[in-house]
C-alpha cells in the first residue's frame, strides 16, 4: 500500500530526511516516532505530495506520492489544521467532498455518520466558535470525507486534554481495525505502542530502528532485574531502607546472591523490568548527537 | 484546470467570506456603494459645486449685469441697498453702473470672478448671435506643432501658435472673416477639431466643447485656449480605478489568509490542482471588478451628454468598450495583489505592499490618461480607451464606435502579459514549500524566480517573459517625465530605462546563484549573461508596438525605444543592421557582467549591476545622440 524507497528531503543545504525506507501493507497501523526536527513531518508531507522529494521515491494506494489520482485515496491529517472559523462544520466538510467528487448524497450521509462516530454535536455552529477538540473532530472527519484507503495521520492528538486524546486515539484504532491503512505520528509513545502493529523511529533525518514494538525491544531494549538486598554490595543504591542493584543477566543476579552472603545479608527481592518504547527511544536518542528536544 | 472544480472553489470564496461580515456590515458596504454608484455619475455630469452663492452681489433687476449673475452658481443677486455694503455683499452694482467690492479679500476674489463672468456672459451672447461676422470680426486659427519641428514655422502664418509643451504666441493675423480654418489641425469656432489635420499630436479641446461631461460650448477667445483640466481622466479614474483598490485588499487578504498557520495545505492536499485553486479564489474578486465596471461603464456611458441621440445598442457598444479597456487593469491589480498575498508575511506587511502597488497601478493608469486629447503618450493608459471610446475620438466619430485594435492592443497588451507573468510568478510559490515560510518579501521574490529556473537555458526565458514589466516601467517613466524639459527629461530618461533593464535581464540569474542553482565561476556567468542577453533582445524585440501608436514619434519615445528598434531611422542598411544587432552585444556584455557579480555575493551583484547600468546608458546616448 505504501512504499517507500531511499526518500531524501534537502532545504538550502539542510537534509532534513535522508535515506528513509520503509512500506506499509494493506491494513497496518504504522508509527512514525522521534524527537522534535527528527524529519517525521517532513516524511509524512512527501507520503502526501506535499512536499517533493529532493531523491528517492514514494508510492501510495499504488500511486506516485506526487500523482494527484494518489490524493483521492488519501485522507491527510496535518499537527495543525487551522480551519477556515466563518464556515459550520458541515459545510466545511460538504466543500472537500466536493472536491473529492463524492456525490451530494453519499457526502451528506458520509458526514453525519462520521461526525456521529466522533461524537461531534454543535454541526452548524461557526468552526471559530467551536473547542478544539471539536475543531480537531471536524479535521479528521475531512480526512475521511472521501472514505480514502489510506491515512496519514500527523500528530491528530497533537494538544488536545487526555479525555478527547483518548477519544481520538481509541477512533483511530477502530478505522484500523476497518480496514484502513495508517501511519501515525506522535509524541507520546504510549500512544503508538498501544495502536501500532510497527514503528519507525527517526533521528537527525535518519530511520533509526523500524519493525514490531517487540521487535524493537528485543533488538534495542535490554531487560532489567532490580535485585534487592538487606545489606550493601557494589554498586547497589540505598533505596526505602534497603540496597538495590540493577543487572541485566541472570548471572549478575546469582553474583549479587552470592555478594550480599558475603556481606552476611540476603536477597530480599527481585524484580524483572521490560522497556517500553519510551525508555528504547531515549535510548537510542541518546546514541545519537545533536538530537533537539531531548526529554 | 477543471472548471467545475474552479467553480466549486469561487462558490466557495464567496460563502466564506460572506461568514466573515455581518448583516449590518453588509447593509453600510451596500448603502456605500450604491451612494457612490448614483454620485459619481452625477459629479461627472454637474461637477463638483462647493462654491455655489458663496458671493453676494446687489444688483438691480433691471442692470444688465443682473442676467450674468443669475447665471451663474457662484453669485447670488441681492437688493441693492448701499447701507447693506460692504457688511451683507462682496460687491454692489451701483445706480451709474459701476460695480463696487467691499475692501476684503473675499471682495477682491468676487471681483475677479465677476469680470469672468460677465466676459463669459458677454461671449455666449456673441455665439448666439445670428451675424457671425459681427459678432467675431476677427478669427484666429490655432495649431499645433511639435517644438522644433519645420512644420511649425511653416503652417499658417498669423496664427496662434501652441507648441506640445502648450506654449503660446499671437502672430496677429486676421483670418478671412468666414469662420474657416486655414491651419491645419486647428480648431473652429466651436472648439472641435478639425478633420485632415497632418499634426499627429492633437489639439486640446477648446473652451470645453469636445469634453467627455459637457461644459461650456461657448468658448473661443484667446484666453480659453489652454490644456483642458484633466477632469474626465480624474472622474474616470475614480469610478473605474477606485473600487478596485478596495477589491484588492480583500483579495490579497484571503490569499495571505491561506497561508498564515497553514490554513491553506488541506487545499493543497485535496485532488485539485494549484491552478485550480488560484483560479477558484481570483474569479470571485475578478466577475466582482468587472461588475461593478460594468455598472459603471453603462451608468457613465448613459450619462454622457454626448450620449444623447445614441441608441441603446451605441450605449452597450462604449460600454463594452470601456469595460474591455478596464479588463486588463483589474487583471494587473489581481496578480500583483497576488503575488503580494504570496511573498508578504503578516498582514501589516501585506497592507504596505498592497498600497505601494496600488498607487503605482493607479498612477500608471491615471497619468498618462490625462492627457488625452492633448498627447500621444496617453495612449500608454486603457483609461484612453475609455474616453476615447466615450468622446468617440478613438476610430470614429461618436459615442459607441470602437478603438482601433491597434490602440487596443498597445495600451493593454503589456497589462495582460504582466498579469499572466504575475500569475505565474506567484503560481510557482504556491505549493507547501514556499507558501508557508516566512522569509522577507525580497527574498520571496527571489525564490519565486527560482522557482522558475530549470536549468541555463531559464535565464533567457526569464529574460523574456520581464519583458511586459520593463515595458511598463518605460512607459510609466516616459509619462512621469515627458512633461520635463529635453534637457533635464532626456538623461534621467537613459539612465533610468538602462536601470530597469540591467535588472530584468539578472535578477534572476542573482536568484539562481543565491539558490546554488548554478557553479559559481566565470565560466557559469559568462553563459547565463549570453542567455540572458539573448532572451532579453528577443523578447525586447516586441516593443516594437510601440509603432503601432507613432510614439516615438516623441523625442522621449524615441529615447526609450528608437534604441531597440532602429525604425524610423534614416541610415544606410549596415548602419541598420547595425543598430538592430549592436543590441544583442549590449545586453550580452551587461548581462554577463552582472552574472559575474551575483557569482560573488549581493554586494558584487549590486556593484556590477551600476557599471553594467553606466554602460547601458552610455549606449543609450550614442544611439540617441546619432538618432539626433
């Protein structure tokens, strides 16, 4: 469904993606992650035609990126999009369709149905009137006005409360499950942990690490056991009256068995600790110099 | 393009900004406009009358000098009691006839008009008389010639002499007493011109007669042989040109409107194409300015007095004619206001440039208009067309007949052309990459060249296409400083066209280099200058036009485009071939210096662009000074 082949975006001697490489089947849920000027954006807008490619080539719904019979497949969903404040919602949306060539019919039935999904009441109030949240509704329900196969979604919880975060995530989840494509960004990893069956993460313009979650904390996430003991040992932290010691091997746990006997102590606890998504990017943000809006 | 779409995008400019007014917004803007629409044609007609009564004269009833202060607005005939003056009346027609002014100000200023007045009086009384011999013993012949020209000392001796600078001199030579003309491109008794003139410059209209809005017919005497005031180019350009600065600011404004947040990149990523988009926003504003043109055009047309006894279908004629002629100016307003919505970043920037483009459009469209009737160089302005069209001066000979399409085309070619570069220009910049940075307005335009630029060979299209621009800087520059003397006009004149020039033709190589789009060596200069300079003497080729109207027949005009034609030069054909080529080494040579400059830096481009001007200019001389 989307294919994308060795893409690079300059700007006035600036790369901003370079070498960037992946597809996505029919169906999937594809995350797009990494910190502030990681080039995410820039990728997404080149998926939509937006932005052209400086080299590679991108393919989407089986069209070139820049092919405008592409577009008509594509529901695009920018971090910002103001709307025009003097039109309602519905006839905001009946001008896309519109433009989409969705017959006047299907259009109005198509809106009321979505914006029923969304839960978006207030139809014919003035967009500039409306929250938003609302506002963000009726700017994903554009992106579905033409009922595309395709989702490029930038950011759509993007400053909105944790309520209607949810709301818009759990929505995305459902048009994935009927059987949209979409690739996703977004800051907050949990996000795309919970709805994405794959993830590319991106630094300094670069893909980084691609594949499953698990895929990815397998390869870049270690396992930690937090061993605590009642007495010292090296390099145990005093943590709540007792000594913690962070290992990554079942030897080193046996090791601080045997330390903490030594010391004439014991092992009180051990814990077993997975690395979410955040702590595999922080991770490998850190690798890398230079990255801007590190945590 | 699809034009449904187009359509769909109008209707939709339309209801979106209607959102943005309330009713009681809407109702004023109506009431305004229809306020204006019903007094500019009857300020066209009646004049502007601030100074009705403001002169209080006590007159008997039975003095002959009653009639011609009943007669006349600026007087206000009161009883003639000497106790009541000075304090009640500027002036006081005594019982022996003599007229007294109070000792102000104001009573020396009723005096004087009173004189007027009575002598105007005086010679509507002298038309209406039926003995023509003896109410004008003596006729005198004007015409008009060229300063320095041999025709001037040839025609008509004894007659009044007015040069095209509008000077005077009385020769003094009684005519043959039976009213008729013996100089040619003269005027009659009543002020219209006369046919079979060889003059090409055309005498202004004496006393009134031949004005647009009517006016006094009764003029003749010496004393009223003067450039008309330019009142119906003034009223004209105030109905025609007006309205359409304040359709700009909309325009502009949604066009900026798009761009501030991003607002406009769900457009952008919908399946429609830019030009779509662009022709969608502008037709709203464009039917809007025609309309409301067109509204103009009949109301004014329908007013005219010299409309009477036209038909209706006379009326639709100089009304379409007139609208025609206005076309072209709406257009350029749109594209520059577009260009100016693409490259400004806020909307206090946005308001500067649109004002500045405004004043520059009205002026170019304004000047020159106003002196038609009186000199060429009006046919650089449509404006011409609408008086022309209106006084049916233009290829006929009343209301309703056409403008030539030669005159067509030379006033308003170099507006379409402008505009469908403008377009174009701004067009470029309207994608994703452009429309939502936030650079300075010079270097906007700078990546709007750029965005134009797809290899070397772009520098001689570039080259090209400036062609309409440079056009319309020389003639606005022939206009601004035709009224000048030779000898002040003539150098500012070269230098200033050489200036216009050297900057169409690198402007956009600059851009290029500053963009990396070229290597910057000599090597890389050397032949986008060759490209340049090709393109340029191309593209300046088309200037021939100019001809189309005789105006290098001007001195000026033969300054600004005698160097690039080489017609109407009497030389031998090498020295023809000459002149029509050395052209093309000029503009080579100055293109490639100031190529080599914008390798280096802005500095340098700056630099070699005031030596690549000096050159210029200096050629200029020469061929102007060998043209003589």
């Amino acid at each position: 469904m989307i294919e994308v082949d060795d893409l690079r975006k300059e700007y006035d001697g600036f790369t901003a993606v370079e070498g960037s490489n992946f597809s996505v089947p029919d169906g999937e849920v594809f995350g797009v992650v990494g910190p502030n000027g990681a080039g995410k954006t820039t990728t997404l807008k080149m998926l939509a035609g937006l932005v052209e490619p400086t080299a590679g080539s991108a393919s989407v719904a089986g069209y070139d990126a820049g092919d405008p019979e592409m577009r008509k497949h594509l529901g695009f969903l920018p971090e910002e999009s103001p709307l025009y404040e003097d039109m309602t919602a519905v006839s905001y949306l009946e001008f896309f369709a519109d433009l989409y060539d969705v017959p006047r019919n299907v259009a109005r039935e198509r809106i009321h149905d979505t914006l029923d999904r969304l839960d978006l009441d207030h139809r014919e109030r003035r967009i500039g009137d409306m929250s938003k949240g609302m506002t963000r509704k009726v700017a994903i329900a554009r992106s579905l006005v033409n009922d595309p196969d395709v989702l490029i979604y930038d950011e759509p919880a993007s400053g909105l409360d944790p309520l209607t975060t949810n709301y818009i995530i759990e929505f995305t989840r459902d048009l994935a499950v009927s059987g949209k494509t979409v690739v996703f960004s977004a800051h907050n990893l949990f996000h795309v942990e919970s709805i994405c069956d794959r993830v590319a993460v991106m630094n300094d313009g670069r893909i980084v690490a691609r594949g499953s979650v698990d895929a990815i904390r397998e390869e870049h996430g270690r396992t930690e056991y937090h061993v605590y003991t009642s007495v010292e040992v090296a390099g145990a932290r005093k943590e709540n009256g007792r000594y913690r010691r962070t290992v990554e091997s079942m030897d080193a746990v046996e090791e601080t068995r045997e330390l903490a006997a030594r010391a004439g102590g014991e092992v009180e606890d051990i814990q077993t600790h997975t690395p979410s998504l955040e702590d595999i990017f922080l991770e490998i943000a850190q690798e890398s110099p230079d990255v801007e809006g590190r945590p | 393009m699809k034009l449904r779409k187009v359509l769909r995008i109008a209707r939709w400019e339309v209801s979106k900004n209607a959102g943005q007014l309330d009713r009681r917004t809407v109702a004023i803007g109506l009431v305004v406009l229809l306020a204006v629409g019903a007094l500019t044609p009857l300020v066209a007609q009646q004049g502007v009358t601030l100074d009705d009564g403001i002169y209080r004269v006590g007159v008997p009833e039975d003095s002959s000098y009653h009639d011609p202060v009943a007669q006349d607005a600026k007087f206000v005939a009161v009883e003639p009691d000497p106790a009541a003056f000075p304090g009640e009346m500027e002036l006081l027609v005594r019982p022996d006839g003599r007229v007294v002014a109070a000792e102000t100000p104001k009573g020396r200023a009723a005096l004087s008009d009173f004189r007027d007045t009575v002598t105007a009086y005086n010679d509507r009384l002298m038309t209406a008389e039926s003995d023509e011999a003896a109410a004008f013993p003596v006729y005198v012949s004007v015409a008009y010639a060229e300063q320095n020209s041999p025709t001037a000392s040839a025609a008509g001796s004894g007659a009044v002499r007015t040069t095209a600078e509008g000077k005077q001199r009385l020769d003094g030579e009684t005519g043959d007493g039976n009213g008729a003309d013996s100089g040619d491109g003269g005027t009659d008794s009543s002020g219209e011109e006369s046919e079979g003139g060889d003059e090409p410059i055309g005498a202004p209209s004496v006393g009134g007669s031949g004005s647009l809005f009517g006016g006094s017919a009764s003029g003749g005497t010496p004393a009223d042989v003067a450039p008309p005031f330019p009142f119906e180019s003034l009223v004209l350009a105030f109905a025609f040109v007006l309205p359409m600065n304040f359709v700009i600011q909309a325009y502009a404004s949604t066009i900026l409107d798009e761009r501030v947040n991003q607002r406009g990149e769900l457009l952008l990523v919908s399946p429609v194409s830019r030009e779509d988009i662009i022709a969608g926003k502008t037709l709203p504003y464009f039917a809007g300015m025609v309309a409301i043109a067109s509204v103009t055009a009949v109301g004014i047309t329908t007013l005219t007095p010299a409309a009477d006894g036209v038909g209706p279908l006379g009326i639709a004629s100089t009304a379409a004619i007139s609208v025609a002629a206005v076309i072209p100016i709406a257009l350029l307003f749109l594209a520059s206001s577009f260009v100016g919505g693409m490259f400004a970043r806020s909307f206090k920037e946005l308001t500067f440039v649109t004002v500045t483009l405004s004043v520059f459009l009205t002026a170019y469209a304004f000047v020159p208009a106003i002196f038609t009737n009186v000199h060429p160089v009006a046919a650089i302005s449509p404006l011409t067309l609408v008086v022309e069209a209106l006084q049916g001066t233009g290829a006929g000979a009343g209301p309703g007949v056409g403008v030539s399409l030669g005159d067509y085309a030379f006033s308003t070619l170099p507006l379409y052309l402008s505009a469908g570069v403008l377009f174009a220009l701004g067009a470029g910049v309207y994608r994703e990459e452009d429309m939502f940075t936030q650079r300075s307005v010079p270097l906007k335009f700078l990546d709007a060249l750029d965005g134009q630029i797809s290899g070397r060979r772009s520098a001689a299209k570039l080259s090209a296409l400036s062609i309409p621009f440079v056009f319309v800087a020389e003639l606005l520059v022939v206009a601004l400083l035709f009224a000048l003397p030779v000898s002040l006009s003539m150098p500012v004149l070269l230098v200033a066209i050489a200036f216009v020039e050297e900057i169409a033709k690198s402007v956009h190589v600059y851009a290029g280099f500053a963009h990396e789009r070229f290597e910057r060596t000599l090597r890389s200069a050397a032949v986008l200058g060759g490209f340049s300079g090709l393109g340029f003497f191309l593209g300046e080729k088309a200037t021939a036009v100019a001809q189309l109207v005789g105006l290098p027949d001007l001195e000026l005009g033969q300054a600004a485009f005698g160097t690039v034609t080489g017609l109407g030069i009497e030389a031998s054909p090498l020295v023809l071939a000459g002149l029509l080529f050395a052209p093309l080494a000029l503009h080579t040579i100055t293109a490639t210096v100031t190529a080599a400059g914008a390798t280096r830096n802005r500095n340098w481009y700056f630099g070699t662009l005031v030596v690549a001007t000096l050159v210029h200019a200096g050629y200029n001389l020469t061929v102007v000074s060998y043209i003589g």
